[in-house]
C-alpha cells in the first residue's frame, strides 16, 4: 500500500482503481471513505468502512481509503478531529495528482463520518485553497456520524447531496443527537431498526441503502 507524504508524516492508502487504472475512461467518480475513531481500534479495515468500499467498487467507482495519522503505518498522533481533517484534505490531494476523475463521492463512518464533513465541507467551500476547484461532489454519506463528541453546530452540507444512516438502537452515539442532526440540516435519513453501532449482522441492509441513496432517488 502507498505511503504518501502527509503534514504529520506519511499516511498509508489503500486504491482500488477500476480496470486497474487510475485514469480509466469510463471511470469518473472517486469514493473516498474514512474510519472510526483510532482511540477505539478504528482502521481503515472496520467492517462499515469495507461495505462502503464494496459498495462503491461495485458501482464502478475508484476507491481510496486511508489510515488517520497514528493508526497502521500512519505516522503521527491522534489529534481529535482536526488534524484528521487535514489528512483526508492531503489525500484527497494526491488523489488529484493520481486520476482525471473529479467527480467524489464521499463517506465516513463515526469519527470518520464527522470527519468526511468537515472535509466536504472545505471541498465546498475553500477549494481554491486545497488545490481542488475541479473536484465535484456528488454524494456525501454519513454513517453514524459522531455529531456528539464532535463539535457539529456549525457544520453545513448541502441537503441535496447528503445522507445520513444509522440504528436506532445505537449504543455509542445517540440515536436522537443523530436524528436532531440530520433535521437541522434537512438530510434524507435512513434509520436501520435494531441496529447498533456497528450495524453486526446488518452490513448487506447498510450496503442496499447506500445503494438507494447514492441512485435510486435521482
């Protein structure tokens, strides 16, 4: 796997580009996904991050997922969400350097999720700073974000482009914060019945769902 030079060091990515080539034709769309949170053994192998990396594969998108400063061969140290932000902002900058598609399609799962945000939010909003003014957004998934131990007051996404999924019966992030986020934003929202944190025994039900937000509403 690339180790690609990063603010905190390197960071260690995983690409799946479609026919193996990052500059396929039919290929348009990058995926690029991030993982929970490193504190609690979060990786870029988590078991939700992998059904988002599937999905998007199967639909015929590149994928790149990365390691978080501190995590795998990631050098650095956890920085509580800011300097994370960073990371996925430097990959999405070589990212550019490695494909001509611009199109991106971008997921996060808990931290990861927050994260993914904060980054789409850049993308949106201070892209000539990144480099990345060709860069167009055209899903933004959030899996359980983690809206509560992350400050989200300010967040804003564009409603069109955004989604959120997760379990009711969520034991590490409040069902409720999470509805009340996805409302002041006005995100369509899937909510998986019985379903906890880490969606166990429901990841074909998430992947179906991804499916249906990212094309079936167009």
């Amino acid at each position: 796997m690339p180790l690609i030079p990063a603010p905190a060091g390197v960071l260690e990515v995983d690409t799946l580009w479609q026919q193996d080539n990052p500059n396929d034709p039919n290929t348009d769309t990058v995926a690029l996904l991030c993982h929970p949170n490193p504190l609690f053994d979060g990786t870029m192998n988590n078991k939700v991050v992998t059904t988002m990396y599937r999905f998007a594969r199967d639909n015929g998108m590149h994928v790149v997922r990365f390691n978080f400063r501190g995590v795998g061969q990631s050098t650095g140290e956890h920085d509580y969400a800011e300097g994370e932000v960073v990371d996925a902002m430097t990959v999405l900058q070589w990212i550019a350097e490695q494909t001509n598609a611009r199109k991106l399609w971008l997921g996060g799962f808990s931290f990861g999720g927050y994260v993914i945000a904060r980054a789409a939010e850049q993308v949106l909003e201070a892209s000539h700073v990144w480099g990345l003014s060709d860069f167009e957004i055209t899903k933004i998934a959030l899996i359980a974000p983690s809206v509560e131990k992350n400050d989200s007051e300010d967040l804003s996404l564009p409603a069109d482009r955004t989604f959120e999924i997760y379990g009711n019966a969520d034991e590490v992030i409040d069902p409720d914060n999470m509805q009340k986020f996805a409302e002041r934003l006005g995100l369509a929202v899937s909510v998986v019945d019985g379903a906890g944190h880490f969606f166990h025994g429901r990841l074909s039900e998430l992947k179906k769902l991804l499916q249906q937000h990212s094309f079936d509403d167009h």
